[in-house]
C-alpha cells in the first residue's frame, strides 16, 4: 500500500507541476482500481491519450480494489470532490444507476460534446448490460470479463479422460470430477472461484432461466430473487453433495480458489476469463472450454453476461471537462487502442470492429481460449434472463447468498434450504435498500 | 483554548458528533435522499439476529483472545526469569511479534493454516484432522484467536515480565525455607502478587481484542463461513463500507463508542489505581 500512496504522491506532485506549466489545459481525472499489468495498460493509454491531443490532460489515479476504489468515489461526491471519471466494477453498477443525480450517462456526454455515438458498434451484450432500461447508455465499459471453463490436461490424462473435450454440461463436470477424484489423478475434481457470479448469475443467464423478476433488476427496482427454482436447487445440491467426500473443492467467496487449481489439486476449474493471465504464467498445461450448461434447461446454452468494470461519469462538472470524457471516450473506442487493450489486458475488446481486427491478426489461432468468452457473450441475441443483474445493493446480496452457500457447503442445510434462505434474506435487504 | 483540546474537539468530538447525527439518519449511499427516522436504525440493528450473533461472536472472540494471550505470555514470563544465560535475547526475541502490523500477523497465519498450502494445515491433515476453515466456523475462530493472540503475546509478556520483577524475591526465599515446592510458591505468592497486572492486561487484551483486531479478521477470514467470524467492528465496516448502509453503520458504532467509554471508565476506576509499573 505504501508504494501505491507514493504513486499517487507523484501523479499528485505531476498534476501540479503541469496544471502551472500549461494553462489552456484541461484536467480530467479516472479513479481506478487496476493493478499489476492491467495498470500499466491504464498508464499507457492514459500516456498515449495526452500525446495524441493538447487541449486535455488525463490523470489517472490508483484508488485500491474495486469495493474501495467505489467508496472513494461515493466519498468524494459527498465532500464535493468528485473525480471527473470512476472505474466502478459490475457489481457496484446498481448502486451507480440508483444515484442519477449524481452521475451523467455517457451517451448524454458524447453527443452534449457534439459527437456521434453509434451504440451498434460495440459489443452488444456489454453495452446492454451498462444500460437503462430505455437503451440510454449511462456508463462505458471498460473492461469486461466471462466466467469460462479451464481443465489440466495432465490430471485429465491421468485419469483417462479425453484431453481435448472438456466437458460441457454440468453433469459431464460431475462425472469427470469423480473419476478424477476415484482414479486419484488429484486430490480433488472441481472447484470455482465466484459461485454467486458463475453458479448464479451467470448459470441463469447461460441457462436462460431467471434470476430475479423484472428482467433480473433490470427493468425496475422492486425486484423479487428468483434463485430457490428447482434448476438452482439440484445444480446446487449436486454440489454439496460433490463437496461431502472433497469431489468439489470450495475455495472462498471471491477468486480464492485459483491457488487451488494452480496447485494442482483439482482438474477442472470455472473462472472468468481475466484470470487466464497467471493460468499461463503457472506454466501449466491447461485446456479451456466453455461455462458448462445445465441439461434440464431448454434453451442452454444462451449467452453469458459481462463481468469486470465500466466507467462512469460524474455530474456537476463543466463543459470543457465533459469535452474532454468524451474525447478520451471516443479515442478508448478506437480500434487500435481496444485491441491493445484485449490483447494486453485479456479483457473484451468493447467494439466490434477491434474484435475483427483481433480476429484477423490471428490472435486467437496463437492463443486459442481467448475467443471462447466473447463467444459465449455474443452467440444468442441476449433474452430477459440474459442481460445480467442489477441490484442497488448486489455486494450485500452476494455475500448473504455466500454466507448460505459456506453452511450449506459444511453440511448444515440442504441446498433447498440455503437458497430459501438466501431468497428470503435477499428480498428482504432489496426491499430496504429502495427504502434509503 | 488549549492545543490538546483543539485536538479533541476535531479529532474526537467533531467526527463522533457526524457518527451521532449519521446514526438516525436514512441515507442512499451518495447522500442524495436523506430522511432524519430518531432510533429506527437503533432499533432496527438490536432487533437483527446477525446482530446479536456478532455480539456472540465478539465475546467469544475476545475472551478467547484475551485468556490465550495472557496464559501464554505468563508461562513464557516465568520462563524467561528462570533462564539463566540469553535472558536479554530471549526476551527481545518474544517482544518482537508486538512489532508486526495487525493485517501482516493474520497473513502469516493464514498462510500457515491455508488448507491448500499452508505447512501447519498440512501438519494437521497428516494428524487426521479435517482442517477446513474456509468452511468451518470453530476452525476459522480458532485460527482468528491465534493469529491475534500470538500478536499480543509479546505485549503481555513485558508486563509479566516487569511483575514477576516486583515480586519481593525475599518472599519466594521465605517459601522456600519453609518447604513450599515450585508450583505451591507461584500459586500462593507469585500469582496473587500478579493480580494487578493481570486484571490491568485483561482490560487491555479485551479492548484489542475487541477493537483493535479489524486488520486480521479482514485479512484472515473476511467475517467468514457464514457469519461465524463477523466481529462487530467487522460489521461495522462491512455494513458501511461494502453493503453501504450508512445508518446501520453508524448506530452501530454508537454503540461502540457507548462500550468503548464503558470500558474506559471501568479502567480509570478500578485498574488505574492498583496497577504497579514494576
């Protein structure tokens, strides 16, 4: 932490030695949450953007994780000092979308700076996600990410099965899972990280059933959980039952269990799409699939939905720095740019057309897998049930169904019990939380 | 006005005041829409079963804490004044842990007790123990209880350490001559001559224990399985902080702050005035 407030006493210390040397300058500061290489790309693109234009600076500020770069800007906007732009992650979308007074729809900001903004450009599935229900697109994705399946190629070996078919449904997960186990090629078959992202939220999506009413929150707050239907509770109980003997391995809340599957204790492993990078640092021989689907349902496999984080844009500011949001905008959605940041980062390219030139350049022949997630987000044209979810307080209804999926997990309820449960206590805070 | 009351005012009262007026108060998170409802977040956070399962947590947790931390600290002072020869190492060594910041001891612990690759977790699996705290409430406690209390230990110790020196060595001899053995010695003088230091430390392990101890549940455990580790500092921070229910929050570190000046006044009046320095 030291070094990141550091970091941020130098790109303090450069704010203010720029703001005296050039005065026509605008300032635009993005608050975000990226570390590691997916900071450097921040860095560079932000570098590259001020190089290409002189009439704005963009400075970018490292503000912690996602929950904390979050609450950074929520009290920044309380204090008045709101950042021009916040890098706020899926699951805080909600909770931006309930404040409209205090942010400003990026459609609203590109075209009030007299640019066009062809929404039939970008990626479907994620544009939807970041919109209101009537299509006005409020934030800007910038990177987005799909829960795809990853195996390890030895363990499959060792335990006689096919090293170059994953399995594909969550039944074929099961069986492999046990033989690996039985067999002894791991000590374990499965594990995930995110069950609330992977095993709900996108398990309904992928399985085109619903997850809560009003097209899963989108269309409206007054939202009911859908997630005690029979196809949760036997997915869920497959589970548990996996996890009595080890079959199923359960990681923690987040994306704790990647250190398993790198260990080499499990075989297969659901993960989003982002997490490729240290899979391949680990040096592993790895295979990847697509996110198993349920066999009950009939539409399966439909479409995933968009992980990761968009950005938004703060209200209250002046003309001339909604100008220049909507420069950096616009210049983000060039292809080059989206590209480098695909490529590099590992999250979706946000248009179409960098998505083609990624295909063309033969990226994915050389690196097959990095496809499979925009695939999977862009197959089917997205249903209700597939556009993703929106809560005004989705961490707390996550970490409810965490703590029920943990007892459930240890043996103290049935899956039934614990997706009751989690229904209940869930429409219970969703109902308090559009009393604030 | 004096400087030390500028201080208090904007450090202490100022912000508890905020704390206070927050506390009823209806709140989005950006503080759009604000409805002023009295005690209704009071009542509703003593009425809330997670609520008072963090009270149950919290005692257990800082009474665990606190009698580990001193057990240990008094056998390793008593120890350390009976070792004749690295006395001054082997104290240095035992007071180096207090050292370590909160969140980097529950990372080492939770290293040492991750169930994938931790060597203790190992050690235990080997001893046919299903060691799984990820999923196990008592597992996770426990591991919540060593992490802290092995960093309060040194703490203790030197305080031990300075009373075990108080203790008249006239008296020990005494007891000696007249045929007490080792343990009837400690149990009948030395311990009883300990007391104030001993009730001066349990009021200051309690008060870590309870508020000072967010940095390892936070690292460790997260509040997890369940709700079986969530303190109610935790609760604090994670009902204001990442569900963004600033209300709740703050009525519930009102509360606290009821315990905390409690537990303060409890000190001034009792521990103050018995506690030898050594």
């Amino acid at each position: 932490m030291k070094f990141f407030g550091f970091a941020a006493g130098v790109a303090a210390t450069m704010t203010l030695l720029s703001t005296t040397s050039a005065f026509a300058v605008t300032q635009i500061s993005w608050w975000h949450a990226m570390t590691g290489a997916n900071a450097e790309v921040v860095d560079k693109i932000s570098k590259d953007f001020n190089a290409s234009q002189s009439d704005y600076e963009l400075v970018p500020v490292f503000k912690g994780t996602y929950p904390e770069t979050l609450n950074a800007g929520i009290a920044a906007f309380r204090a008045g000092q709101a950042p021009d732009i916040l890098q706020v992650f899926d699951v805080g979308t909600g909770v931006m979308m309930a404040a409209e007074g205090a942010i400003k729809p990026v459609a609203e900001v590109l075209t009030s700076a007299g640019m066009t903004f062809d929404k039939s450009q970008y990626l479907p599935g994620i544009v939807g996600y970041y919109s209101k229900p009537d299509g006005t697109m409020l934030s800007f994705p910038y990177n987005s990410s799909s829960p795809i399946l990853y195996y390890n190629k030895d363990i499959f070996q060792k335990a006689g099965l096919d090293v170059n078919s994953p399995p594909k449904t969550w039944n074929e997960v099961w069986e492999a899972a046990k033989k690996i186990k039985t067999s002894g090629a791991a000590s374990c078959g499965y594990t995930s990280t995110w069950l609330t992202w992977i095993h709900l939220e996108n398990f309904a999506a992928w399985n085109d059933v619903s997850w809560a009413t009003q097209q899963n929150g989108l269309a409206g707050g007054d939202v009911e959980l859908k997630i005690n239907a029979p196809i949760f509770v036997n997915h869920f109980q497959a589970l548990a039952d996996l996890a009595k003997d080890g079959t199923f391995k359960y990681g923690g809340r987040t994306s704790e269990a990647k250190q398993i599957f790198l260990a080499g204790e499990c075989g297969i492993f659901t993960e989003s799409s982002g997490g490729l990078g240290d899979i391949v640092k680990s040096g592993m021989n790895y295979g990847i699939g697509q996110l198993p689907y349920d066999t009950d349902a009939k539409g399966a496999p439909q479409n995933t939905t968009p992980g990761g984080a968009s950005l938004w844009v703060f209200g209250n500011k002046s003309d001339e720095q909604y100008k220049g949001v909507a420069a950096f905008f616009s210049y983000l959605s060039k292809t080059d740019v989206q590209e480098y940041l695909h490529q590099k980062s590992g999250y979706l390219p946000v248009t179409l057309a960098a998505y083609e030139a990624t295909k063309k350049s033969g990226f994915y022949e050389k690196n097959p897998g990095r496809e499979t997630p925009i695939l999977q987000m862009t197959g089917k044209a997205p249903t209700d049930n597939s556009k993703g979810v929106r809560l005004p307080n989705l961490p707390q209804v996550r970490d409810i169904q965490n703590e029920e999926f943990e007892k459930m997990l240890a043996g103290q309820q049935t899956a039934q019990q614990a997706l009751d449960n989690a229904v209940t206590r869930g429409n219970a805070a969703i109902k308090e939380a559009l009393e604030n | 006005m004096a400087p030390q009351l500028a201080i208090t005012l904007v450090f202490f009262y100022w912000p508890a005041g905020q704390a206070l007026y927050q506390s009823m108060l209806r709140q989005d998170p950006f503080g759009l829409r604000t409805r002023f409802v009295w005690f209704a977040n009071f009542r509703k956070v003593l009425a809330d079963p997670a609520y008072l399962n963090s009270i149950q947590v919290t005692v257990v947790f800082s009474l665990a804490t606190a009698i580990v931390a001193m057990v240990v600290a008094l056998l390793l002072a008593v120890m350390a004044e009976k070792a004749v020869r690295g006395k001054g190492l082997y104290r240095t060594l035992l007071i180096w842990p207090y050292a370590v910041a909160p969140a980097i001891a529950g990372m080492l612990w939770l290293f040492l007790f991750n169930p994938s690759i931790g060597s203790l977790a190992y050690l235990l699996r080997s001893l046919g123990i299903a060691w799984d705290p990820l999923l196990n409430g008592t597992h996770a406690m426990i591991l919540l209880v060593s992490a802290a209390a092995w960093k309060q230990i040194s703490y203790n110790f030197l305080f031990f350490v300075a009373g075990l020196q108080a203790v008249p060595k006239t008296l020990i001899e005494a007891a000696a001559m007249d045929g007490a053995g080792e343990t009837k010695r400690f149990w009948t003088i030395v311990f009883p001559l300990l007391a104030p230091t001993t009730f001066f430390l349990l009021v200051v392990n309690t008060v870590y224990a309870l508020f000072d101890t967010f940095g390892i549940v936070h690292a460790v455990t997260g509040g997890g399985p369940g709700k079986a580790t969530e303190t109610l500092v935790y609760k604090v921070y994670n009902d204001g902080f990442v569900n963004l229910i600033l209300g709740d929050s703050a009525a519930q570190s009102v509360i606290l702050m009821a315990i905390v000046i409690a537990l303060t006044a409890i000190q001034f009046r009792y521990v103050e005035r018995k506690v030898h320095y050594g």
